[in-house]
C-alpha cells in the first residue's frame, strides 16, 4: 500500500492537524491513557520510578525501513518492536512511547490509521501505552515515524554492552539472517528472554542483533581481544538460505551480516558452569534456538578454523 | 548555510555512521555524560525518579521549521528550545533529551558539527544531558531532527491545560507576534517563570503559545465558555508590527496568530487577589512583561468590545 495519495480529499492535509490528531487517539484506542497522563498537553506526565530508567529511540523512515510493499499495520508495529528490541537488549520492561511524525501534506489518511492500528495492536501485545506525540509537515514523499520508548529495569541489574571478558562465552538466540525477506516486520522482540538472562549471574553482556552479527559483536569484544565464532555454530535462518539463492552469495554471509535480526546477543562468563546455563535456558524457552558462537580470544591465541569476520560487512547506515 | 553538498567528502555519507556517531560524541562534549547512562548503548539508563515525570517531543524539519538562511547552530538551540517551552508550561524542570536525526546521504558535516554545536551550548545553558540517540538515513533534500525531553515536576504540582473555570482571568507573558523575523530562533523557554507559576496555588491551568494565542487558548478555554479578550490588552511585539509593513495585516492579527512566541498563557483563578499576584510577578521578574488579557465569560455575555477571535486563524499544521 503505497502512503501518499493524489486524492486531495483522501489526504491528511484534507483533514488538517486537529482533526488528525483527534483520529490517532481513537485509533489508539486504550492503548493511550487520557491527559495529563497521555497525549493532549504540552507534556506527557508519568508517575515516579522507583527503579532504573531506560530510553531509547528508533525511527521508521519511507523508502529506508519500508515501502509501497510492506502493509501500512505492519510498519506501525515494526516502529514498535525495533525499539523493544533495544530494551529486551538491556533486560528492561518497556512501560511507555512518544511518537513524532512527519507526513507529506498528500500521505493518505487511510495509511496513517493503518499505521496507528497496527501500532497500537503491538503496544497492547506489549503492554506499552502510547502517551504523547507531535505531527509535523514534511515535504512531498517524506514519510517518517520518530518513536521514543521508556522502560524500567525488571530487576537489580540492567545489562550493557560492557562486561564481558577475555575467554568469555558468546551466545545468540534464534536464528539469523534473511530479514530482507519478510522477517524484520514479525519481529518478536525478545522481551521475557532480557529479563530472564538479565537476572542470570553468569550473563556479562548484551545487545541485540540490529546491523548484522558481524557489526553488532564489535561493540560487544573486550578490549585485546577478538572474537572466535565458527561456521558451524552460526544459526543460519530459512530465510537467509532462500535469499542466498537469489543474491548468489553464501547463506552463512547473509546470516553474519544481513541485520535487522533483532536476536539478543550475549557473553557469558568463562567461568560459568554451561550446562546448568544452557540446560536452565532449555526449560525456560524450549521452543527458542540458543547458539554457543564461540569465544572471547587473544587475537594470537585466535584458532586457525574461526570465521575471519573482517572478510564480512555488516549494515552500516549513510553508506 | 544550506545543509547538503555536492562534494561527497564534505559528505556524512563519506563519513560513515560510525564516526559520524564518534564525531557528535565529542561535538556534544560534556553535554552528553558516557554508556551506560549516556550514547553507547542500546538504551540510555537514567537514575530513578522521585517526581512525576514529565515528556516532549517536538522535531525541526528543512523546510518547514528551517532554511538555508538560519545557521545550523540555531537550528540545534531551536531543537531543544521548542522541547524546553513545554517542559516550561507545566512548571517542570528538564533534565534528558535523546536526539534521532534523519540525514539525506548529501548533508554536509559541516552542518551537523555546527547543529550539535548549537544543541550542547543550549543544553549546557540548561542543565540538560543529551543521553542518547538514532542517525538514520533519509532520502535526498531531506533533514529532520526529532527530539524527545524528559523533565519532572518542579515541586508537587504539575499544571496543565485543563482546570481553568468561568470567571477565571487569562494571562500572558512576554509579547507576541512576528515570529518568522527571527524570534523563534531566540526563543528564552520560561523554564523559571513556568516553575513560579506552578508554585502559585491561583494559577489553575497553563500552555505555551506556540500555535499563535488564538488556537492556542482553545484548549485552555473552560466548557461552555469563550475568552473575552481585548484588543489594547495584548501585548503585541516589535517583530510583530515590522512584519505588519510587510504583509499588509494587522500588528494585532500577527500577535494572535503568528506562533512559535513559546509564551505561557495561563488562567488565574477569579478569585485570586491581582494585585498581590501581580505585585510578586513583577518583584520575581522585573524584566518580563504579564499581561492580563481578559477572562473566561459566558457566551451570551461576552462584551461586545471583546475580539471575535473566530475572526482570526492560528497557525494549523499540515494545511
């Protein structure tokens, strides 16, 4: 569904700001409380924290993170579930969004309230309440959607990308590559799965997988070292094989490097016992694939069989 | 300064988003503290809080809220400024912003250095920390930055629109009109003034006049009634009566009308004693002018000397 119109009528220049504004909260629906507490007042008022704050930002952009291809619902939903990703990644609780858009004056209305339902639907999944926002004009085909997300910690401990040590081990859910093909708009951000690893000890580190494995486990290496991940353990998806055989290159390249995964990648600690991990994972989330990639090494130390990941690119943005 | 080149060097995508993220890094300096509570990470984490929260989002957009003619420092100070007025009008005191930019691949880096420039002085001036934020690619032309501020309360009220009743008299600070002159490059957000008010028990509901004072005392106007306001009490301002020479209009239409003044506007309860009210305004802000512009009245009674705002047009988004 293409978001732009050439029927005035049908456009949200048509309908003008207030009346826009007037259909996103039905459209929201319950998923926004009323003001003071939701959209409707210079700003939205939230209750005291007692715990630690996260906040984190991603924006859904026309022609960059979806096009006339993706449904409407489905882009309001993904604008949702990149930022909980961020949080699972963190091992918080997402409580509350701010959404800011900016719309050509000819995008359609039926779009946007596509758009809205589909983020809504995914706010209610995730017991996320949307309360506050700002519609700004954009120029002709410019389409985009600015969520900012609040959570919490959901225990002592928020994990970040720092921690982890040489000789630790690394670890991702599920499975990757392929998100060219459909994956990144039924993202399932792994919300149950940060707080579970966020409350395990034996967890140093974690992010999740947004810019391909390869990119994402930059951040992630101490210092000295480099990391030693093997073919065989890299959890290759359906999807990355499919879009191997379209592209011509290998399905393990697009499973390191395609991104938009939004798995949780981790290091556990060298000295943890891995079988109670693993075993104790098993229990919990039976039916999510875990992966040991390998580990943390000296870069002398690095086996002749590891990946050289240097012959791989993740996603790097303006490029 | 125009924020694109055509020489691909000068470019951010010659850059690459890595540095581009290393360069604002240091760009924001000491505005920004580092991971885990700052840029870094996949969430900022923020101290628990005490107070009711408060949060904004407000964005500045090439073409709509800037051009080629406003430095790309003012364009950052704007950003932050626009938030800051509505941390102002419900009495609240900033205290975090994430930024998530939106970059056409030509934008030069010259621009952005001089963007984030102007962010961090703004953001130093008032005590806020840039604690993290999202680049993202845009299509060609396109330049958007998408702020969202958190705040809390600066005692333990937070006022908002509603709880103005009949009777009630409505006031203004500063003076109005003329924006596009420049002014809402110069915005001072009523950050102390906002947080007296709130502290003053007759003041019952409070917004800041970005929309222009017609639209904007809309949803400050109790049910069932309609500001009776005069034409010799509002305080129309010099950019407002140049801009007059220019358009032809009114100096008092450009005062009602022209938005982005980010005054607050607020409803003094009808039984408050002016006097005293007006004597501590002037003794805490001898510099700013208060002016009294009428009150809420009955429809039928409304004076006949009182402006038919009808008559005028504040500023609608997306028209």
């Amino acid at each position: 569904m293409t978001p732009f119109t050439s029927r005035r009528h049908h456009s949200v220049a048509a309908l003008g700001e207030m009346r826009l504004i007037a259909a996103i909260r039905r459209w929201l629906g319950d998923s926004t409380p009323v003001a003071p507490f939701g959209i409707g007042d210079d700003c939205a008022v939230l209750a005291p924290a007692k715990r630690h704050q996260l906040v984190t930002t991603d924006p859904v952009i026309y022609g960059q993170h979806f096009d006339d291809e993706v449904p409407a619902r489905s882009v309001g939903a993904k604008l949702l579930k990149r930022n909980l990703s961020d949080i699972a990644a963190m091992g918080g609780i997402p409580r509350t969004a701010v959404v800011s858009m900016a719309l050509a004056p000819d995008t359609s209305v039926a779009w946007v309230r596509m758009f809205y339902l589909g983020l809504a639907a995914a706010a209610r999944r995730t017991n996320v309440k949307i309360v506050g926002g700002d519609i700004a004009q954009a120029p002709d085909g410019f389409l985009g959607a600015f969520l900012t997300l609040h959570g919490e910690s959901s225990g002592p401990r928020v994990v970040t990308r720092r921690g982890a040590q040489r000789g630790d081990w690394i670890y991702v859910t599920g499975r990757l590559g392929g998100s060219l093909l459909g994956k990144h708009y039924r993202i399932s951000p792994r919300l149950a799965e940060g707080a579970w690893l966020a409350r395990r000890r034996e967890v140093r580190a974690m992010l999740d997988v947004s810019d391909g494995l390869v990119k994402d486990l930059i951040p992630l290496t101490p210092a000295g070292t480099v990391p030693a991940v093997f073919a065989k353990t890299v959890p290759i998806s359906g999807a990355a094989k499919r879009r191997a055989r379209i592209t011509g290159r290998s399905p393990l390249s697009h499973a390191l490097c395609d991104g938009e995964d939004f798995e949780l990648l981790f290091a556990v600690s060298s000295s943890a016992n891995l079988t109670t991990f693993e075993r104790a994972w098993q229990r919990t989330f039976p039916r999510l694939r875990l992966s040991r990639l390998g580990y943390f090494a000296r870069r002398q130390d690095l086996p002749a069989t590891a990946l050289r990941l240097g012959d791989y690119h993740g996603y790097e943005h303006l490029r």
